[in-house]
C-alpha cells in the first residue's frame, strides 16, 4: 500500500517541547509558512502540539507543482484531501493551485478545493492549469463577497484554433471586495466586461491575457493597472477611458487601434506593438507625452520615431526607452 511520510504527518501525535520561534505572534507564524513548501508545513505538525494547531488553521495554502514532482495525481489529491479535512472551520485569506500538464487533475476534485476557498471566506484565490475543462468552472466563483483577488489562468489557448472556446464571463456576478482580476484565454465582449466592471466596483487592478476581445470600449473610474497581452484573432480597435490610469500594459497591438476617450494620469506604459505603419495620427499617441516611464517596442513604433525626428518635434519625455529591433535609444528631459 503507497504511504507517505506527508499522508503519516497530518495522522501522527506530537510532542509536546516548544521550539525557538512558537512564541511569535501567530500573524507572523503565518506568514512564516505561507512562505515554506506546503508538504514541509505538513511535516512541521510533529516538532509541537503549537505548530500542529497553527497547520490545522493555516491562512495561506499554496499548491505548487514543483512541490509535488514525480507525484501520481492519485497521490496529490489524496494529500489535499487530506489537509483540508484536518484545517479546521476557518477563513481562508490565500488558496494557491498551480499544476503543470504532465497529469491533468480530475475536475470534480478542482471544483470542490476551490468550492472549499469559496466556503472559507477566500481573499486570494490564484488557480494556473492545463488541460482543465472550464465549462465545469464553479460559478460561486463570481459571487465570493471576500475575494480580492482573482486569477484565473487555464492554460494557453490552441494557437490557431477557431473551433476554440475560451472562458465565458457568468450573467451573474457579486465581487464587491474584488482589486486585482486576472484571467487567462476568456473570451470578453463589451456586455460582460461592463457588468463585471459595475459588479466589482473596487476593481483597480485589470489583466487579460491571451483572451478573444470583442468590445470598443473599456471604461472604469476605479482601473488604477490594465494589461492586455496578447490577443486571439484580430484586435479590430478599442477606446480606453479610465482617467485614473497610471500602469498600461498592451502586447500584440498596433498603436493605430487603442484611442483614448479621457486623459489618463498615466505614470508608466510598456507597449509591445505587431503593426507595420503608423501615420502618427491616433489618439493613442496623446498620452505617451505623460508617462514618466515609458518602454516602446515593435515596428510601427520605428515608423513613428522616424517621422517625428523628420518634423523636428521628438516629444520629450522624463524617462523614455525605446527598444526597436535590438536598437537602443534614451530620451530625457
């Protein structure tokens, strides 16, 4: 029968001598062993009956693959079962899942540990896998009243794939405590992203990657960071308006599609462009005399600079790097 000395430390009595650091506030006892490996936190339960108790209310459990190499998944979820069972009945502040694809996990088993987090008042909830079925994504998901985190990342889209389907927004959507959203391959239109903007009214924090956009529009007074990397299909153009933007990320779109409806207060922006022209007359461009930090990669960004150096009126930024097919130029004031 397959035995573990982790499966036998979450059973196995404890002495009872004390140890060096038990004293501590258990705040910092916490954050102590959200830093260490989960199958050590496990093991830790045997040095006193004080670390027993503090691994039966962990705060912080985070499931890395790399923790877990040359596991069975049989193996891992028996031992997630298993810690769960012994946490005892308290909030939760971060559940971490990351699993590589070497052996996809059984998705009735990833819909209860996250249904667990739900449960337990979850404030993080960061889930990275592959080859995981996101038509059987729990919905109470989108309706966690004390989730301030979300990251939701189910594995790269097939490149290529029109036949593919990315993760759909739910109708229904509650996140009034939500900061930072980050989803991987979803498919976004102009309805569910508003809804899930308007829901989640606290959202400062916005990244989308590898995702299908289908909307003009991203409009929020709250987004303080936006990413958008990558893109599935073509990226037709879009308007931002969020005046109080200071972080722009964007990869895998030309500077001619992203206009801007208010003046953000931008601080820094890192644009990694795919055009091959630009008549330096979008929108976009207003904005980029703004940033105090600011890095510029991609051709149609070479076009620009170019025609700007041509007319004698290179904008003069606080701190501006461009990187244009391994060219090095530094501008300051």
């Amino acid at each position: 029968m397959e035995s573990s000395d982790d499966e036998h430390a979450m059973e196995s009595d404890t002495e009872t001598e004390s140890d060096l650091i038990s004293g501590l506030p258990e705040d910092i006892l916490q954050k102590i062993l959200s830093c260490v490996w989960i199958r050590t936190v496990v093991r830790m339960r045997r040095v006193s009956r004080k670390w027993m108790e503090l691994c039966e209310s962990l705060q912080f459990i985070r499931l890395d693959y790399r923790d877990f190499e040359h596991w069975k998944v049989e193996k891992f979820t028996r031992f997630v079962n298993n810690l769960l069972l012994v946490r005892r009945k308290l909030d939760l502040h971060t559940f971490q899942l990351h699993w590589n694809p070497h052996g996809p996990l059984n998705c009735n088993d990833v819909r209860m540990w996250i249904g667990y987090a739900v449960k337990h008042n979850v404030k993080v909830l960061d889930v990275k896998l592959c080859l995981y079925d996101k038509t059987v994504l729990p919905p109470a998901i989108f309706t966690c009243r004390s989730l301030q985190e979300l990251n939701l990342q189910w594995g790269n889209a097939p490149y290529r794939d029109y036949d593919h389907t990315g993760l759909v927004l739910p109708d229904i959507i509650n996140l009034p405590s939500l900061k930072k959203l980050t989803l991987r391959d979803v498919e976004v239109d102009e309805l569910s992203l508003n809804r899930f903007i308007a829901r989640s009214p606290g959202l400062e924090d916005l990244n989308l990657i590898d995702s299908a956009m289908r909307l003009d529009l991203i409009a929020s007074k709250a987004l303080k960071r936006l990413t958008l990397d990558g893109f599935l299909g073509e990226c037709d153009g879009f308007t931002i308006a969020a005046p109080h933007l200071i972080g722009f990320e964007c990869t895998g779109c030309s500077l001619e599609a992203i206009s801007w409806r208010d003046q953000p207060s931008l601080e820094s922006a890192r644009i990694d462009t795919c055009g091959y022209s630009f008549d330096c007359e979008s929108k976009f461009t207003g904005v980029l005399k703004y940033a105090k930090k600011l890095a510029l990669f991609g051709s149609d960004i070479k076009v620009w600079l170019l025609k700007r150096q041509a007319c004698g009126s290179i904008c003069c930024f606080l701190s501006l790097i461009f990187l244009l097919e391994h060219t090095f130029f530094y501008y300051s004031c």
